[in-house]
C-alpha cells in the first residue's frame, strides 16, 4: 500500500479535545483555569496546549498569543466575544498586536516593531490595558474578534456573521472563563 502524504492542513488539524482546549486559550484562562472549566487535569490540559503549539511548530514557553493566533487563523476555533467597540490604536499598537500574534519570543517581537527588546513587555502590558483584555494571549482573541488580525477575506466574513457580540458590551474585563461560557451560550 502507498504511503499517503498528509496536507499541511490535515497536520495541522485539531483534535476535539485540543479545540475545547483552544476555545480556552483564546479567552485567555490559564491552564489551571481551562483545565477546571473542561473538569480535566491541569497537566491533561498543557498537553493539549503544548500539542496545539507543535502542531504549528510553536514551542516556546512565552508562546501562547502565537498558538492562540495559529488556531484562531486556522478558523478550528471562533474568536472569544468582544466588545463591540475597538479602542482607539495607532499604527505602533496594530504592529504589536500583529508581532506577538506572529513571533514567540520577546527578541522577535522588538525586531517585528522595532523598538528595545526591554520595552516589549511594558508595551505589551499597556496594549492589553488599552483593550480591556484579560492578558496578552485574550489580546490576540480580541484582535481577531475585532478582524484586525484575520488571515483572510473569508475569515473576516466568518468573524462577522458568527461573533457579533449577543450581550450587553461591557465596559469592565471578564475572566476568560467567563468568556468561553458567553460564546458556548450565545451559539446558535
């Protein structure tokens, strides 16, 4: 029998397990926090993470934002509900967004922006404040919920139809459980 070559897209594609991981870590839950939501082990939850990343060939610890962007990009998972209003950024904030989306590492993302590799996490800390988010991971969610870091035209007309806020927008932060549990509750 012939061996059969696997598609990037077939290697690449997530296991049920791993999605329900995923839909966690785009809201942005820790793994203790993901792990409890789905009522597995907290170790069983970093696996399906650290799976998630090596399917993308994302291992580094800091790499999370990256692996949530891989599988948001993917459209294996919808983004986590936004508010429908997108704050105010500038061009140096959407070229942040757009660098911890894409690049792991501290180094790399000063590279992308061009700026000090010291004022990366500053940076980053104020870009998550300015947005409302959870932490740097929930960022890139938004970022996609918001269609400022989609793939693609057809992503974007998926973004628009399936995650149109169905609540009240809210001008406080919610955990990213509680996210995860909007979005499984305002599924059709």
């Amino acid at each position: 029998m012939p061996v059969k070559i696997r598609t990037a897209q077939e290697l690449t594609q997530l296991t049920p397990a791993e999605k329900r991981a995923a839909a966690h870590l785009v809201a942005g839950a820790s793994n203790a926090d993901g792990a409890q939501a789905l009522g597995i082990s907290t170790t069983t939850f970093t696996g399906h993470i650290v799976a998630i990343g090596k399917k993308y060939g994302i291992t580094s610890r800091r790499g999370r934002p990256a692996r949530a962007h891989a599988v948001l990009a993917s459209g294996q998972v919808p983004p986590p509900p936004a508010p429908e209003h997108i704050p105010d950024f500038s061009e140096q904030d959407l070229r942040l967004l757009r660098a911890l989306a894409e690049h792991p590492e501290t180094h790399d993302i000063a590279r992308a922006v061009e700026i000090a590799p010291a004022d990366v996490r500053p940076m980053i800390a104020d870009l998550v404040d300015k947005a409302g988010a959870a932490n740097d991971t929930h960022l890139v969610g938004l970022g996609h919920a918001w269609g400022l870091l989609n793939a693609s035209p057809a992503r974007s007309e998926f973004i628009e139809t399936n995650t149109k806020p169905r609540h009240p927008a809210s001008s406080t932060r919610c955990a990213p459980t509680t996210l995860v549990k909007q979005l499984a509750s305002s599924s059709p």
